[in-house]
C-alpha cells in the first residue's frame, strides 16, 4: 500500500464478497490507495465499478479498454489497471464514506469495501495548574489540560516519596471527536490530544516546585539549615572578636613599648 495512506488500518476479515469493510483513517489533505487485488476479480470479462456512498461513480473497469473516469474525481483519481486500484487524492471532510468495488457481468458481487474517514490534525493543548493544596504531610496539585473546544481536569497527591493521580488516567472525547488524556508518567503530567491520525501534547516536570514532596519535610530541612547557617555565622563573629581584642592589646603593648623607648632615647640625649 502507498505511504501517502498511512494511517490506521484496522481490518475485519471476512471472505471476498461478503459484507467485510476495510476501515481506513486519512489525515485531510492526503492521499488514500484503495485496493482490489486480481484474485478478486477472476474472469476478464467482468466489468469493475468503484463506487462512493452507492451513488457516485468514480471509474470504470472494462475488459480491454482503458479505464473510464468520472468527471467528478478527473485530476483527483489514480488507478492501476492491472490490478483494479485506485488512488484518491487531497482528501477532504466531503469524501468520507463507503467506497465499493463491485463486479457485474456473468456474476455481480462486492469484491472490496472500505469505510474512510477523514481527520484534521487535533489542534495544540495547554496544560496549566489550578490550585495548590499542602498539609503536613501531602500536597494536592489540580491542573487542567485544555484544547481549543474542550477540557479536562484532574488532582495529584504527592507524599514523601510519590506522586499519584486520583481516579487513575483521565480521558475524554473531544467535541471534534479527538480523545484528551491526562496522565502521570515518572512524576511527569502528560496532557494528550489525539486522534486516529495525529497527536499533540504538553508536559509538566515541574511538579515538585508547585507540590514539594511531604511540606513538614522540606519545613524541616529549611529550619536546620537556617540554625546551621546562623550557628555558623555566630561562630565567625565571636571568633573574629577574640582575634580582634588580641590584635589590640597586641597593638597596644608595641606602642607602649614604643612610647617607653623613645623616652629612654630622648633622656640619654639630655
């Protein structure tokens, strides 16, 4: 299958010819190969029509004839005429439905049938905190994981050691049909918007800056940090005044000696 396809297939098996639809999932704006292998289609002289909704058209088969396009899919149509598969392009919000391959002629049947549906990309989230609740012992983060349609909330309980969110994982669906998650993964918030197509989130670490982790804890390390830093300056202080004094009276005596000598000095000269 083409990578211009790529997203999402979820398949239900059933025997060629029955009622079995192909759900395929198509970001709009890209591309999607619809396909019908030959094994499908056994006798040449069948003709094969591609279908949408059962009412429009989009190519025909013939034996040994080129294939016929509808004007409605002309320049938005590729197909292989070897193997019955054709290729829509620059899909939009119009073009999901059923698309059917079907084989008239000796015999008539549904030989493929998928169900498309086209997706935007979500739109980006913001994750953000609401309150901040601490006791002695835990702490209580709400935060709101928000798209531009919708919303979600949830609580955090961080103790001493981990972080849990109430009620487990939150998930919503969107008003445009994304899903909306929020999660704790590693004591990291995840916010998710996605759907079968693309995804976006935001992610918050700093959890133990709005929640420190068991508040009487950190209370107590602040407290004998604080004793620990004035024990210390104290220390210097008083330290720094015995070495004061002692420099003083040392000063003192020199310059009483010095007084002492010069006067000596000045009698003799006498």
């Amino acid at each position: 299958m083409s990578l211009s396809v790529i997203l999402g297939l979820m398949l239900c098996i059933e025997a060629p010819g029955s009622s079995a639809v192909t759900h395929v999932f198509v970001q709009k704006g890209k591309d999607v190969l619809l396909e019908v292998t030959e094994a499908d289609v056994l006798q040449k002289d069948l003709i094969l029509l591609w279908r949408f909704k059962q009412r429009d058209i989009l190519v025909r088969f013939f034996p040994g004839t080129e294939p016929t396009v509808s004007k409605l899919y002309t320049g938005r149509l590729e197909f292989s005429p070897k193997k019955y598969s054709v290729k829509l392009k620059n899909l939009q919000d119009d073009d999901s439905g059923v698309y059917t391959a079907r084989v008239t002629g000796s015999k008539e049947q549904t030989v493929t049938k998928y169900m498309v549906t086209v997706q935007g990309p979500v739109s980006p989230v913001d994750l953000n905190p609401d309150s901040v609740s601490i006791s002695s012992d835990s702490c209580n983060l709400t935060v709101t994981c928000s798209t531009e349609d919708s919303h979600i909330s949830s609580t955090f309980t961080c103790d001493t050691k981990t972080c849990s969110q109430e009620g487990g994982d939150q998930s919503k669906v969107t008003n445009s049909g994304a899903s909306l998650r929020v999660h704790l993964l590693n004591d990291t918030i995840i916010c998710n918007h996605s759907n079968q197509v693309s995804w976006t989130q935001k992610n918050m670490t700093q959890i133990q800056d709005l929640c420190p982790l068991h508040a009487g804890l950190s209370d107590g390390v602040s407290i004998c940090l604080v004793k620990t830093v004035v024990f210390s300056v104290g220390l210097i202080i008083m330290v720094s005044a015995v070495i004061s004094v002692h420099l003083m009276e040392k000063i003192r005596k020199q310059n009483k000696q010095f007084s002492s000598n010069q006067m000596n000095i000045e009698l003799n000269l006498l």
